[in-house]
C-alpha cells in the first residue's frame, strides 16, 4: 500500500518505478505501472529434488545441503556470511524450498507447471477450516488441524516430494523426514535414544542434525520447533482425530487436483492412477466429500464417452473409473446415502458407522 492509498504490485519483478508516469497515473486514478524489466527474470527450476541427488550415496541432510546454491547458514557454517542471530531466517530460507518443489506425481504425466508441495498443503489448510459440524461436533480441535496441515509435509523441503514409485523404502523415508525435521526444528528429542542424541552433537558433515534451527536461534524460537517438531509427529503417530482428520484431507486435495488437472487439459491425459488414494480415507464424514469428487469425475468422462482425447477410436479407455464406481456405491451404502442424494445427508448425521473414540488435542495444545 503507498502512502496515498494505492495499492502496488511488489510481485511485477522491478521496484523502480517511473515517478513522473506514476505520479499522472495515481492523479488521473490509473494504477502504477512498473518499468518494463530489460532482462527477463530468471526461473527456478521445478524439478524433483531426487533429480539432483545421487541415487548411490548415502542419505544425510548434509547431503542435500551440498546441492543447494544457498544453504542455511548453520552453526557450523564456515561461509563468510554474517553470523546467526536471534532469527528464523535459516529455517525461513530452507523451508522457502516448499514453494518451488513440486509435487513430483505430476512430473510423470509431463506438466510442466505442477503444483507446488506448498500449494498442496494451503488448499489442506483452508479445507480444514471447512470442517464437517458432525466433527466439530466430536472435539475436534480445528485450529489444531489446520497447523498440521500447514506442517505435515515441512521435510519435504529436505527430503523431497517421494513418492512409491522412487523405490525408497517406507522406513528409509521415514529417517529421512525425520532427521530433517530435527534439523529444521530442536535436534533430537531427549526422549530418543543415545545412539540418536549423538546426532546432535556429531556435525552434519559427519552424519548428524545438529541442535536444530530453530533451537540455536533464540529460547521463543526453540520453543517454537519444539512444538512444530510435535504437530508433525502427531500427524505422522496418525493416532488422533484430528491425524486421521488431516490424512483424510491429504487424500481428498489429491483427488481434487487430479479432477482438476483432468479438466483442465481438457480429457488429453487420464490420471486415474490416483483414484485409488480414495480407498484409504477413514472418516464418514471425507468418505462422503471424497465421493463428491468421484462423481463429478465419472461424469466428466462420462460426456467424453469414457475415453481420452486422441488416438483411433477416440483415444484410451479411462483407467479406474470401475473403481471409483465401487467406491461411490460402497460409501453410499455405509453412509445411508441414495444414489443422486446429496453427499451432506449421511455425514450430516455423524458420518455413518459410528467410530471408535479417539484420542483428541484439548483447544489450545501446543498453541493451536
């Protein structure tokens, strides 16, 4: 916002403005314009992290901090920099990573421009806050969710987007994710082992996280990681409400942007590959919201007469529609809703089956 109220765009690439222009814009009510930049802005890359990585070395965050042009300056750094003060600036810049990293499932169908790991997890954020009554109706702690969904993914910063078919294993992945959030956040927990709490002692070039961030920035800081470090293994226990809760919305933002990208290459590429995410959403309430999605995709290719654009005969037959069928009429049996009825009228009423109760975060935990 200017002075006189305008409002400028700070992401137009050039923060020079020509004032005598800007000055009879602004009198006149016309919006300021920015010089036309001479060179074109370089882009950054949107390549999986795993493309720059050597597959046959062993994985340490130090690792990784190798192949960044700019690493977080750690307290170990040796570079010229100035010294670390009382800032999150380090963790700032290595998590900024989130909004250049793309999520790499896209990668393989040749978009070119794929959502970002952020992006993804804004769109959980916002779904969380469009919590389900019949949730709310239970404990659950909404803001709470929407912290885990802001977080849930923080190490993929690090780590990058993996997916099943990088052929890294489920407990490899795991380490990974968790030494970066370690080394994001607090070091490793006094709750962990010895073998474990040497990692913070040891230097990142000898395999270590060091002490954290977070930790070595300030006291408010540490205090900070420490309870981002908590929300993030809360979602990965996946034993709460509201875990199980954010896992759903994991899948369902899936199942939208698959939708999405379907429509928006107008029928030319099938990703029905990812219908089968929607087998492993829990709640009542994200089965009935996940069924929404499945429809409306069935009929979107149902005008298309079931097949891709292109090829003799009209291209390929859409792969997994027989599945989100199944689901569709699986979920509407649970859930007591008639098929065509809106999605609302069976999680309205709790969801369907009645679940076990769950562990719930009380309003408040750890600031949410």
């Amino acid at each position: 916002m200017s002075p006189h109220g305008d409002t400028v765009d700070t992401m137009a690439g050039n923060d020079t403005l020509e004032n005598d222009t800007n000055s009879a814009s602004a009198s006149s009510g016309l919006p300021f314009l920015p010089k036309k930049a001479e060179k074109p802005l370089p882009s950054l890359p949107r390549l999986p992290l795993q493309a720059t990585m050597d597959p046959s070395a062993p994985w340490t965050v130090q690792s990784v901090l190798n192949t960044i042009p700019h690493p977080p300056r750690t307290s170990t750094s040796t570079s010229s920099s100035p010294p670390i003060t009382n800032s999150p600036l380090p963790f700032l810049h290595t998590i900024a990573r989130l909004k250049s990293t793309p999520r790499t499932g896209w990668l393989r169908f040749s978009i070119t421009n794929p959502e970002s790991i952020s992006d993804h997890m804004y769109r959980m954020a916002i779904l969380s806050m469009l919590c389900p009554p019949s949730l709310i109706a239970r404990g659950i702690n909404v803001p709470h969710c929407t912290k885990m969904a802001l977080l849930h993914d923080m190490a993929e910063c690090i780590v990058g987007d993996i997916t099943p078919v990088d052929g890294v294993a489920k407990e490899e992945k795991h380490r990974r994710e968790r030494e970066t959030m370690e080394f994001l956040c607090c070091g490793v927990s006094d709750a962990s082992s010895t073998t474990d709490k040497d990692k913070n002692t040891r230097s990142l070039s000898e395999g270590g996280v060091g002490p954290g961030l977070l930790k070595t920035a300030s006291p408010a800081l540490a205090q900070a990681g420490e309870d981002i470090r908590a929300v993030w293994q809360e979602y990965e226990d996946d034993e709460t409400l509201e875990a199980r809760f954010v896992h759903d919305l994991d899948k369902f933002e899936l199942l939208v942007q698959m939708l999405e990208y379907e429509r928006e290459m107008e029928g030319r590429v099938d990703f029905g590959e990812f219908v089968r995410v929607a087998q492993g959403v829990r709640l009542g309430e994200m089965k009935a919201w996940a069924r929404e999605v499945l429809l409306e995709r069935e009929t979107f290719w149902r005008e298309r007469g079931n097949r891709t654009v292109g090829g003799e005969g009209g291209g390929k037959e859409v792969a997994k529609l027989e599945l989100g069928r199944s689901l569709i009429e699986g979920w509407e049996r649970e859930l007591g809703i008639t098929s065509g009825a809106d999605a609302g009228a069976g999680a309205g009423a709790g969801g369907g089956k009645e679940e076990k109760e769950l562990p719930k975060k009380p309003v408040g935990v750890e600031g949410a």
